[in-house]
C-alpha cells in the first residue's frame, strides 16, 4: 500500500489541528485571567491577538489541502469552521493591528457580566 497524497493530507492536518487545539486551550486560559483580575485586558488582547492569525492559517492550510487530495468528507466537516472563521475576522472591531480580540470590547463584556 502506497502512501497516497490523501493519506499526507491527513497526517499533516492531525498535526496542524493538535497546534490549532493548543490555541484554543490557551485562549480558555487567557479568558479566566481575565475573570481572576491576573492580568489587564489591553495585555491580555495583545497575546491572544498574536495567535488568531496562525490558528486560521494552520486551519486554512489544512482545508486547502482537503481540497487539493478531494477529500470530499473531510471538505464538508471542515467548511463550516471555514467559513465562521471567515466570518468572525470580516466582522471583527476595527483595529490597528491583525486580531479579532479588541480590549474595549472585552472590557465592557467584563463589566456587564460582573455588574449585572
């Protein structure tokens, strides 16, 4: 059995998604520092914001591939991510920099949530 183009596809993408998994867990942390008063909110955006680029990357790459090895069930599990990642960064506060997390905005969530 040859090691098929497919088969590249899927190891890289257990690979790439196990990063992408790390970013998500260090974004949970992130948003109870945030609950715990740790850390400040501006500092806090600044490290999150470092990280949503290369999480969509690492995911868009991964999609791409699907697509190239036509990895048609791979491609329909994969879409909808696509696509609210997409949506999210179009969507996201206006900002100087790259990043969807803007300190503000966090900032009134924070005071909502604590007041109400």
């Amino acid at each position: 059995m040859a090691f098929t183009f497919a088969a590249f596809c899927y190891l890289f993408g257990l690979i790439a998604i196990a990063f992408c998994i790390f970013f998500a867990i260090y974004t949970v942390i992130c948003i109870d520092e945030l609950k715990t008063d740790y850390k400040n909110p501006i500092d806090q955006c600044r490290s999150m914001n470092q990280l949503v680029l290369p999480e969509y990357g690492i995911h868009s790459f991964v999609f791409f591939f699907f697509v190239l090895s036509m990895q048609l069930f791979a491609i329909a599990w994969n879409l909808p991510l696509f696509a609210y990642h997409i949506h999210r960064y179009i969507k996201r506060p206006i900002m100087r920099g790259p990043g969807i997390y803007d300190p503000t905005t966090i900032i009134m969530i924070y005071t909502m949530v604590t007041t109400g």
